[in-house]
C-alpha cells in the first residue's frame, strides 16, 4: 500500500478525560535515496522498507539506451547508488540488490530469466513480488543471489508481502479468471478462497491478501454471499486468515465494505470500513478482532508496527496515530529546507521509518526523488508484561508494534 502534499499544520489530538495527556508524536527526517526518474535516463520506484532500513523496489539504469532492468535492494538506511554498473551476472557489485537486471526477452526467447519487480521484503533482505520470466508471469522470492520462482507460473499471481520465514501472501488467477488471495510457503500454493458457498461469479469469487506477519498469519479482503444493490455487487469482508482457522470475518463499521491492508506481528490490524451511512473510515483490529474507528476523520489506515504506530490517509493528508492520539503526519516531517511536497508513503517499518517518493522543489525542473523518512525517536515494542491500555472513543486497545 500512498497519496501527496506537504506542509499542513497539525489536525487532531485526542485525549480521553481524566487520562495523562499521550508522549509528544515523533517527527521524521528525510534521507533522499534517489531520483524516480533523472537526466541519465535512471528511475525506480521505492515499494517497501524492512526493519533494516533497506528499501526495494524496481528499477531501470539508463533505460534510453536498453541498459538492464529489474529490482533494487539498498543497503541499510543509503541511497541507490546508481554509478555502480552490474557485473556480468547482472548485480550491482557495490551494493545489496535482489535478482537480475535483464530486459524481458523477445517472445521467442527460450531462456527462463527472470525480471522481479519487489513489492515487499523482510528482515532477512529477502523480496517477493511479480515477475516476467517468459512466456508467464510468476511470484518470486529474490535475495542479494538469487531469484527463484515460487507458486504457479500463470498470468495474475503476485507476492504483495513475504515474512520473516520467506512465506509469502499474495493473490492468483483462479481457472474462472477471477482473483484469489493465497498464502505460498515453501513453493506450495494455498488458496485461502472466499467467504462465498454458491457458484463462484464476478460478484462473489473475488479475495485479495495484502499482509502477512511472522506468525503466518495473512489479512486482505474476500467477497461473501450478501448482495449489495447500490452498488451492483456483493459485501466485500476483511479477513483474517490462519491455517487453523480459515478465513475469519472481521466485519466492518457498519456497511457492506471492509479490508484489512496490514498485521503487526502482535495481531494488531488496520485497514478501511464503510459505515451505514456509505462514509469510509480508518479502522484497527486488536488482537480480539474488535473493530474501532480511529479518530480524525480519515477514510483508510495503510500501515501498523508493533508498537501500535499507524499510519494512513493519503492524497495530501496523511495521518498519524500513536497511543489513542491522532495528528496530521505531514506536519511532522521535517523539511530541512529541501522543500519536499506530493508526498506518497508507500511503507513503514517496525522502526517507525517510512519510504515513498516526493517532489523536491531543490532538484533542477522539479523531479520526483525517493525518500526514507527516519522518526527522531524510534518506535519502541515494550514487553508483553508492561503492556498498556490505549483508550480510542471508548474502545481500550494494546499499545505496540508492527509486522
């Protein structure tokens, strides 16, 4: 999971009567790690950051003239460094990345390569996400050695998260043409299915898993039985899903649409509801499955640590809540004079460290630049026996820390 704009002033502090007034919120610090797209013909785009503060995603160097393509791992808390070139075997030798920089190759190529583009990576600098390695696409777990298809080679299967033991959630093409959510674990494919029990259409056979902690335990979206006719389709649940216990509803706010986008490894859970009246709310999950609506008025809640720091919003108005408080995250970056603005978060870590992309008003024509954002105080996981209670409109939760 990614919005803009920059410089809004702090928006909400909550704070339940008679309660101590909540720590102040953390501020963050951009670290520039790149250009998306700059004069050379170098682009790439910034998917995710593990607890290392390395941050992958997909690349091209000098696209202009055919050079090779494919998927970057930076070195802990460093930029891309783009003058390095890869070695025959397609890696750049100065630096951590995953998988091959090769084009695709023609259509009557009878090679097997493989050209990844990260979606997400773990602790261990491991990635997965979708790859083309003809003539299928595939998911793929890629490492600073090798990349290594995983799961069915067919169109429509993509790895969207992968933990700490390299099991991977994600979605695939089900023989019907829709979406399934899956869990692969050792190459072997689960499909975790819908919440439906009649003949499976386009209004009910459609699930999607967004998130998986270290416990393999995988949260997304499914579709079930009950037609919605406002809107021509059937209720979309959020799902928690084990092997012990299936796909599990996780309910909503009150209307017909549900998702659950992340999981930290305590079972904290965040993602969108509607209510009764068709309004969308950023909701979390504690690990009872209880739902709340977080306070501040935002329409969706993106990411969560194991500390209980959430993250969400988006299109200029990103928030940030810790400890039954909400405030306005963009106006808890620090800008340095750099003049950073369309801001996108597209993760954070257990750190409390983000990445995404940006304009940054100093670049020459106003490019685009990946960023890693770093909180001034990190994210701290306080131990299970001084866990404390968070009060949210009414509803107590744990404080902690994410996936």
């Amino acid at each position: 999971m990614r919005r803009k704009l920059w410089g809004l002033s702090l928006l909400m502090s909550f704070c339940v009567a008679g309660q101590v007034q909540a720590d102040t919120p953390p501020h963050w610090t951009f670290l520039d790690i790149g250009a998306e797209f700059n004069a050379i013909g170098n682009s790439f785009f910034p998917y995710t950051v593990n607890d290392l503060g390395q941050v992958a995603g997909s690349g091209v160097q000098g696209f202009f003239g055919g050079s090779p393509s494919g998927a970057f791992v930076t070195k802990p808390n460093s930029p891309v460094n783009w003058s390095a070139r890869p070695d025959a075997s397609g890696f750049f030798i100065d630096q951590v990345v995953t998988g091959h920089f090769n084009n695709d190759p023609p259509s009557n190529s009878p090679d097997n390569t493989l050209s990844p583009a990260p979606r997400a990576i773990n602790n261990l600098g491991d990635t997965t996400g979708r790859g083309y390695s003809y003539p299928h696409d595939m998911t793929f777990v890629g490492n600073h050695t090798t990349t290594t298809a995983i799961g069915p080679q067919t169109a429509g299967t993509d790895g969207y998260a992968i933990n700490d033991s390299d099991t991977v959630a994600g979605i695939t093409a089900t023989a019907g043409g829709w979406t399934h959510a899956v869990r692969i674990q050792g190459g072997n494919l689960t499909d975790l299915g819908t919440f439906s029990t009649q003949a499976p259409t386009r209004a009910n056979d459609v699930s999607i898993a967004f998130a998986i902690n270290n416990s393999g335990v995988v949260v997304g979206q499914a579709q079930n039985d009950v037609f919605v006719g406002q809107v021509g389709n059937n209720q979309t649940r959020a799902f928690r899903w084990t092997q012990a216990t299936g796909l599990v509803d996780l309910g909503s706010a009150g209307g017909y649409f549900s998702a659950a986008y992340d999981i930290s490894n305590n079972g904290l859970i965040v993602g969108q509801s509607y209510d009764s009246a068709f309004i969308s709310h950023a909701v979390l999950w504690n690990a009872q499955d209880q739902i709340t609506i977080l306070p501040g008025g935002y329409g969706s809640a993106s990411f969560v640590n194991d500390a209980g720091w959430v993250v969400g919003g988006g299109q200029g108005n990103y928030f940030f809540y810790e400890n039954g408080q909400t405030y306005n995250l963009l106006s808890l970056l620090n800008d340095d004079g750099t003049h950073w603005s369309n801001i996108v978060i597209t993760d954070m870590n257990n750190l409390g460290q983000m990445s995404g992309y940006a304009t940054n008003d100093n670049t020459p024509g106003g490019g685009r630049r990946a960023f890693l954002l770093t909180p001034d105080n990190l994210a701290q996981v306080p131990e299970p026996a001084s866990t404390g209670i968070l009060a949210i409109i009414g509803l107590s939760m744990l404080r902690r820390r994410r996936r």
